[in-house]
C-alpha cells in the first residue's frame, strides 16, 4: 500500500518513515522539500505547492496519479479542507463539516459546550467587555491557527488591548479563553471509514514549545470517558487529535481539538495503533483496541554541518 503524507518537513515524518517503512511504500510531501529529514530517502521526498496556491489540488492529484497512491494523509491545518473534498483519492481526514467547525476554536469551543461537554469558557475579542471577563489569566489565540502561533497568556485588561496591536489581528480573528489549571495531555483518536471509534492513546505533555517536545503515553479513564463522549458527540472518520487538560479533580476540558495528525501521531504508532490499518480495514471490532502505555518522546536539535 502506498501513502503519501504531505506536510512532510514536520517533526514526526523522520519517526513516521522509521516505524512504518517496513509495513507500507510511504512518501512525504512539502512546499520547502529541504525541510524532509535526511533519513528519508530522495524518493520518498516530493514538491508540492502551499496549500494557498491555486494549483495545489491540481499538483497533489498529479503526484498521486504518478506515484499510485492508495492513501493521502493530510498534516497541515490549510490543506485539510481542499483534500478532504478529493473524490478520487482516499484520504484519511475527518469529513469537510468537521474540519471546517474544528479548525475554527470560538466555533469548536461553542459547539462542545452546545453538545453538554466541558470546554474552557471563550469569547471573541470584539466582545470583551471589562465587566464580563472575569478570568485573568488568560489565553489569547487565533481563531484559526496551528503551532502555538500568536498564542499568549494575559494577565490584565491592559494586555488583551495590546494583543490585536502585536498580532495584527482584529477583533473577529481571535479569542480569548479561560486558562483552565491542569495537566496537558494530547490525545491520538483514531477511527474508520464509517465513523466508528477504534482507538484512543492520551500522551502526557511533559514539555512543548509550539510543538511536543517531551511526552510519554499515559492510560487515563477520565481521558477516555470525555474523549469517548466527544466523539460520540461529533463522530467523524479518520484520525485526529484532540489537546485538552486534566484538573486534579477529574474534570477533562478540551481546549482544541485538531483535524488531523499530529506531531506525536508517532507515539500512538509506537505505542501499538496503526489509524491506517483501522482506517481502512472495515472488519475491526467495536471495543477500543489497548496500546502500550510508557511510550516516550523526546525531542532534540540535530546539526547537520556540511
């Protein structure tokens, strides 16, 4: 079977190519392919437009017609909704509805608390109000957004004015979130083609900088129950990625949740799930499928000097 992951100067492509090579003919896809880690061979590495080009669809059917691509794994927020749309390519994304809603954190947001779950209360900035916001601190974000960009912790009325002026956002591209106190977990939720829920794998998030740079894959009941439930909420096929806290008490309150794989899509692979296989395989039992707890990420800066 052969895949192609686009997006593939990410971080987890080196980890992606290592753990799967031997199982599927997988390739790597981006618009800068000096970005795709040297470990993968020049065969494996193709260019492509940015998701923003108008000929980016018309490129990306190229290269799979060329290459006989039987899955496209979309990594990148932008591309998510244009090859979501693809008919004539199997692509393991979440449905166009999803994406659209998801990527979108005041909808998301208000869609989870609509749905009876826990979410972090969230508000446009344009509707801050000094005597209706009563969370300091805060997170201030963009409504739409990946890698922790122009996110930013407020601590005063003062900063959230500064905010719009050093982002260079209006008032309807950002929002404002309660900061809940807790543990951070990502969580990897996998699911095949007709919307049924196979797996979920919580990674404790030990340290991030924009990205995770030190996790390690942790079973938690509450986490499953919530996760569970989300889904049961918003089912959708394909695997995505949901980034939420743990309080002390118990209580799981997502404050993202990602169309698409994420960096540490690697840790679930290592960990025991293949969301390929339970993408495409119509045959996998209802239950959860278990996976390796104690799996551990760690992230380091390699020079290559030449």
């Amino acid at each position: 079977m052969k895949i192609l992951f686009t997006g593939g100067g990410g971080a987890g492509s080196e980890a992606i190519y290592r753990l799967l090579k031997d199982k599927y003919i997988v390739y790597f896809s981006d618009a800068n392919i000096d970005n795709i880690h040297p470990s993968i061979p020049n065969d494996r590495k193709h260019l492509i437009p940015l998701a923003e080009d108008s000929r980016f669809v018309e490129k990306v059917v190229h290269l799979c017609v060329k290459l006989s691509i039987d899955l496209i794994v979309p990594t990148v927020d932008e591309e998510l909704y244009m090859l979501s749309e693809l008919k004539t390519f199997n692509v393991m994304s979440p449905d166009p509805l999803y994406i659209n809603t998801m990527l979108d954190k005041l909808h998301s947001s208000i869609a989870l608390l609509e749905a009876g779950l826990d979410a972090p209360e969230t508000i446009l900035f344009e509707d801050f109000k000094v005597d209706n916001w009563l969370y300091f601190p805060c997170i201030a974000k963009p409504r739409s957004g990946r890698g922790s960009r122009n996110v930013h912790i407020l601590d005063s009325m003062h900063q959230v004015k500064a905010y719009l002026s050093l982002t260079k956002l209006n008032g309807r591209e950002a929002v404002l979130q309660k900061k809940i106190i807790g543990q951070e977990y990502t969580v990897l939720m996998a699911a095949d083609s007709n919307k049924r829920l196979h797996a979920i794998v919580p990674v404790k998030v030990k340290c991030k900088r924009g990205i995770t740079i030190d996790a390690v894959t942790e079973y938690n009941d509450y986490i499953k129950r919530s996760c569970m439930s989300i889904h049961r909420a918003f089912p959708t096929h394909g695997c995505y990625n949901i980034q939420l806290i743990l309080t002390e008490d118990g209580k799981v309150f997502p404050f993202e949740i990602n169309p698409r794989i994420s960096t540490t899509f690697c840790m679930g692979i290592m960990a025991g799930i293949d969301p390929i296989e339970i993408y495409i395989n119509k045959k996998q039992p209802d239950s959860l499928l278990p996976f390796k707890t104690g799996i551990k990420l760690k992230r380091y800066w390699k020079n290559f000097l030449s």
